[in-house]
C-alpha cells in the first residue's frame, strides 16, 4: 500500500507543478519544460504504479482510510484482486501513452497550444482513474468518476481550433454526465436502502439482501438497471455508443490510446463491483446475466458493422472498441448465468474471458491508435482511400501495426485468440444448462461471437491491406515522412504485451480467473466444478501456446534464413502483376468501400452505408464519382434532434429570466403559497 500512495503523490505533485507551469508565458522553453515535466512525471508514477502491483499479493486485500472533513463519505481505499487487474492497463498502458504523447508533442508549438495545461488534465485523468478503481466509498468514488470524467473534456478539446474537435468535446461532455447522473441515482438508493456508504460494508451482497426482504425485489431491479445505465454509457454500451466514434479521433492519439485502452474499462469495473455489492456469492437474478450477455451482444455486432463502414482510420478504431466493450460484456453475462444456474464451468470461464479480454483489448487496441498517430504524423493524413504503400516506405510501423490487427482479429498464437478462445469454451458448454431456451441462447451467443470474430477478419484486413500495401494513392503516402526506431520503439512495449498474451495465455489465464473468483465468489458446492474448469481451459491454452511457440519460433528462423541466403544474391524488382499495374496508375486498386461493397450488400442495415454515384449515361461519358459515408443513423436520427428539442425548450423558457426583481419576488411567494396549500392538504 506504501507504493500505491506513493504513486498517488508523485500524480498529484506533478500535476500541481504542471498547473503552475501553465500560468507562464506561452513560450518554446516553457514549453519544452512542461513537455518533459508533464510526460516525465505520469511515466514515474505509472512506474510506481506498476511496482505497487507488482510487489503485494495479488489475493490480498488492504486498505487506508484518510481524514475526511465531509459530513458524509470517507475517504477511503483499498486494493484487491479486481482493483489490481483493472489498474494495470491504466498504469501499463498509462506509461506507453506517456512516453508517445511526450514525443509527439515535442513538434507543437506553445503559442498555439498550453502544453503544461494539457499534461495537467492528463494527469488528472491517471489520478482519477487510479482512485476509481480504488475507491471505496461511495462519496469518494462519484467524485474520483467526476475527475475521470471531466478531464478528458480538455484533452479531447486539444486542437480546438477545428470545428469538429469542439463539437466532439461537448457531445463527450454531455454523455459522461448524463451516465453520471445515472450513477448518482444509484449510489442515493444504495445509500438510502442501505443506510451506509461504505463499499466494504456492502461488499458481499448481505446487507442488500437485508434490504430486499424488507422492502422487496424493485430496489435491486432499479439499482442493477441505474448501474447498466451509468456504467454502459462510460463504454458506449448500446445504444449509448455515439459518443465514442467522436470523441476518440478528435483527442491527440496519445490521449485517444488511454482512452480506449485504459478509461473505457472503468465501465465493466463498476459493473462488476456493483454486482458484488448488490447480491450474494450465487444468488443474483438470471435475467441480469441474460441482459448483459443480450446487450453485449447487440453492441458488439453494430460496433464491428459500423467500423466496417469507416473510411476514417481512427473512427474505425473507435467503433472497434464498441465492439470489444461488446465481447467483455459477453463473458459477464454468461458468468452471471453459470452463477445464477449453477454451471462452475460457465461461471468461471465466462468471468476469465471477460477479464482477460479487458487486458488484451488495452494491449492492442492501444498499439493500433498509436500507430494511426504515428500514420498521420508521416502522412498528414488517417483517411485510407488517401493512402496505401506505407508498408515499404514505414517498414517498423507496418509491422507493429499488421501484429495489432492480427492480434485484435484474434488469430493465433497472440492475444486476442487466447480471450476469445476461453469466451467461446464458456458457452460451448450451453448444452449442460437446463431448459431449451438457455441452451438455445449459449448456442447463439457462440454463433454471434463467430460472426464478430469472423467480420474483424476482414475488418482488419481492410485497414492494414488498403493502409500499407500496394501502390500510393496520393502524394501523403507516396512523401511519408520516414519514421525510425527512436520515434516508434514505446510501441514495441505494446509488441511485446500482445505476442505475451498469447505465448503466457495460461498465466494471464490464471490470473483472470482467480480475480474473476474473488470478485463474484461462488458457492462452496461449486468450487470443485470451479477448479476443474480452470484446469482444462488452462490445458487448451497452454497446447495453442506451446503451438504458437513452435510457429513463431520456425517462421523467425525461415525470415533469418532468407535473408542469409538472399545476401550475397542479386535480386531481382519487377512490376506486381503486371496486367495491373503496368497502366502506372494506383486508381485502379481496392478502395475501402469497394472492399466492404461485398459486406455491404448483405449487412446494409447495420452497416448504414449512404451511396453517392454521379454517373454520366450519355456514349462518351465525362468523369464519374462515387462517394460512400458511414454516418451514424442512431445519432442523426434520434440523439440529435432530442437535444435541439431540449435546447429550443430551454431557449423558450428563458423569457422567465428578464432581469425584473419585483417578478422574481413573486414567484418566490407564489412558491411559498404553493408549499403551504400542499402542506396543509397533506
């Protein structure tokens, strides 16, 4: 615990330091100090952090309380095994974007933008996320979430000078507070049914269980529902996704990498610790675990069509991320369900999928948004029908970025297969539920998981293929700037998480479910089924590793070998293929619409393709153009006009304000006369 405050303060000082650095004159060395303070600074205490993690027992649990001041709430932590876990993408993946965003931003200039501000807000958002996931009460930890929250605002809002980076800013702005105020509604009924705000004193589900003897099932109803709605809307749990596919192009890439890595997670974390507050070890509802793997479900589908749709790299990413949010969701869901019909197998394998999907998805997906920055950084651009041939102009970053995709698609041996792997032996075993209908459902769910799977295949074959292979489409590709092994090698840190999730995916394995087994206990006569479970989902991962191994091991020494024997040979360049590229023009390749043409036509719907041909019919037609967007319907068609409904209500009612004091001393009495007649007819 000693480390762990540590790291708190090392966050907190160089925060204040760096406020106090934004106060100065926009200067290049103010600025240059800020840089190296501000990124400095968040990669010692994310270093702490990871040593805090690293050297205490992961089982164990501890805590501190602090003097408070408030009448009400304390101010409380503790680390356990679910805390652990959730904290080191935010530490791991914390140091990377610190290190990355240090780098890049070495090239802005101070006059255009307050750098010390920026790293302020960034470490305010390390320090609000650390307190988040160690929090525990319930005071303490709605205003940790208000940190949380409210700094990404600024760093979203770092290029404010476009248009659209406001507007995604606000729309950011607007959703994490009205999931707030769904948070807050539920800890007032925690707090109000329960009579205490303590998160250890709830922990375990009895005191609730207390409660709903009392006053019946609704209270846990509505708590369970004021959580999917606070939490999901953190990671755009559907239909609360149209946040995220704006908010995360908008912000610097570094800032974009811990968003979808690090702060995303926060949603399944409070998720997860609320369930353990609202219901005993086994005794949660059936139908929450069927609504959560249902929603999951759903959100994972719509995120996959819908990056399949994006023309935009980073937008792309961002829907991805939808999606994944869709899977961990997916493993949560039926965990509840092995718990709730007492299937151990489920149960365990469902919780260590969940987890350890939540690990990957920060490796990889953290690795390809810094990739997309380091694109844009060489090219000016992350639009893919205006690149293409990177690979042989940015060789190192072709390869750390086919490495993501191939780990995000889940191919073997790395890390995505290992999680979805354990995810689809969870509900292999549907059959052994009682009742057609859950078998019926555990059957679909793999079908949809296949599905997914199967479509971030080609969604990523779309995004590297068209990005870094063939010819150049427009100059930003054909003048990439070079991109050397000084600039690119924190993204080796995430090369290297995502090759380990999938070697040691019996270890992370291990570690999953022995954090999914503390966080949502199960009873006595289901522990040797536990066990069991844990046993055989390990003997799996350990053969597709020891596989992998060899594979990778034979095809570095097949690369090695090459290159030995082609050293001393004069190679040959000749034209690929020849009938094509012989017309020495690069148009006549694959476009990312046209590779998602064939995808479209059968997922049009979900995909929300609009298509713009103008065609010339006459015998010797002019130039045609074509045009295919992506946009997003639920947005356009729904939260868009709600808000300006709102907004034009808001504008009607402000001719109450008119200034005239006398009228607000009459609505002040009329209020007080309407008070007393309630008052006395009560």
């Amino acid at each position: 615990m000693t480390l762990f405050i540590i790291t708190l303060l090392i966050l907190t000082a160089t925060s204040a330091a760096t406020a106090l650095l934004a106060l100065l004159p926009p200067t290049a060395g103010n600025g240059r100090a800020a840089n190296l303070l501000g990124s400095s600074g968040a990669t010692a205490g994310c270093l702490a952090g990871l040593c805090a993690l690293a050297f205490s027992p992961w089982s164990e649990a501890v805590s501190l309380s602090l003097p408070w001041g408030l009448p009400i709430g304390a101010f409380t932590l503790g680390l356990d095994p679910l805390s652990r876990i959730f904290l080191l993408p935010v530490f791991g993946l914390g140091l990377v974007c610190s290190i990355s965003g240090g780098m890049a931003l070495r090239h802005e200039r101070p006059q255009e933008h307050n750098l010390a501000a920026h790293w302020f807000f960034y470490l305010l958002l390390l320090l609000g996320l650390t307190l988040v996931m160690a929090a525990r009460d319930a005071v303490f930890f709605m205003l940790s979430w208000e940190l949380m929250s409210l700094a990404p605002f600024f760093l979203i809002d770092f290029y404010d000078g476009d248009r659209q980076v406001r507007d995604a800013s606000w729309v950011y702005l607007v959703a994490a507070h009205l999931g707030a105020v769904a948070l807050m509604a539920f800890f007032v009924l925690l707090w109000q049914s329960t009579g205490t705000t303590s998160l250890e004193v709830l922990q375990g589900g009895a005191v609730m269980q207390g409660v709903v003897r009392n006053a019946g099932p609704g209270v846990l109803t509505a708590l369970f529902v004021l959580a999917v709605l606070g939490f999901g809307a953190k990671v755009g749990l559907g239909p609360t996704h149209v946040w995220l596919p704006e908010a995360y192009p908008a912000a610097p890439i570094h800032v974009s990498a811990l968003l979808s890595g690090a702060m995303i997670n926060a949603g399944p974390y409070g998720i997860i610790r609320s369930l353990g507050l609202l219901a005993p070890p086994g005794t949660a509802p059936e139908w929450w675990g069927w609504a959560l793997l249902l929603t999951g479900l759903g959100t994972g589908i719509v995120g996959i069509l819908k990056a399949l749709g994006q023309s935009n790299l980073k937008r792309l990413l961002a829907y991805s991320s939808v999606e994944n949010m869709g899977l961990i969701f997916m493993g949560l869901g039926a965990g509840l369900i092995g718990l709730s019909c007492g299937n151990a197998w489920i149960a365990t394998l469902g919780m260590a999928g969940c987890l350890m999907h939540m690990l990957n998805h920060a490796g990889f997906k953290g690795l390809l948004f810094l990739c997309a920055g380091e694109v844009l950084y060489a090219t000016g651009t992350v639009r893919m029908e205006l690149l293409g041939g990177l690979q042989k102009r940015l060789p190192l970053l072709g390869a750390f970025f086919a490495l993501g995709v191939a780990s995000i698609a889940c191919l073997p041996p790395l890390s995505g297969f290992a999680s979805e792997l354990v995810l689809a032996l969870s509900f292999l075993d549907g059959p052994n539920l009682p009742g057609l209908e859950r078998q019926v459902g555990l059957l679909l769910a793999l079908a949809g998981l296949a599905l997914i799977s199967g479509l971030a295949v080609a969604l990523y074959t779309k995004a590297y293929g068209i990005t870094f292979l063939g010819e150049p489409r427009t100059g930003f590709a054909a003048n990439a700037r070079p991109l050397g092994w000084r600039i690119l090698w924190p993204l080796a840190l995430l090369v290297i998480v995502c090759i380990a999730g999938g070697l040691a995916a019996p270890a992370f394995f291990d570690l999953a479910s022995m954090t999914g087994l503390a966080a949502l206990p199960m009873p006595n006569d289901m522990q040797a089924g536990a066990a069991m479970g844990q046993e055989q989902a390990r003997t799996s991962l350990a053969m597709v590793s020891l596989v992998g191994s060899i594979a990778l091991g034979l095809s570095l020494a097949g690369i090695i070998l090459r290159k030995r024997m082609l050293k001393r040979r004069k190679v040959a360049s000749m034209p690929t293929w020849s009938c094509g590229y012989q017309g020495g023009t690069a148009r006549i390749q694959y476009t990312d619409a046209g590779f998602s043409e064939p995808l479209g036509k059968v997922f049009a719907p979900g995909m929300g393709l609009n298509v713009r041909l103008n065609l010339d019919s006459r015998l010797f037609p002019e130039r045609a153009t074509a045009s295919v967007t992506a946009p997003d319907r639920l947005r356009n068609g729904f939260y868009t006009p709600l808000f300006e409904g709102i907004e034009r209500v808001c504008n009607a009612c402000k001719i109450i304000q008119h200034g005239k004091i006398h009228l607000y001393i009459l609505y002040i009495l009329a209020t007080v006369v309407g008070l007393l007649i309630w008052g006395l007819s009560a």
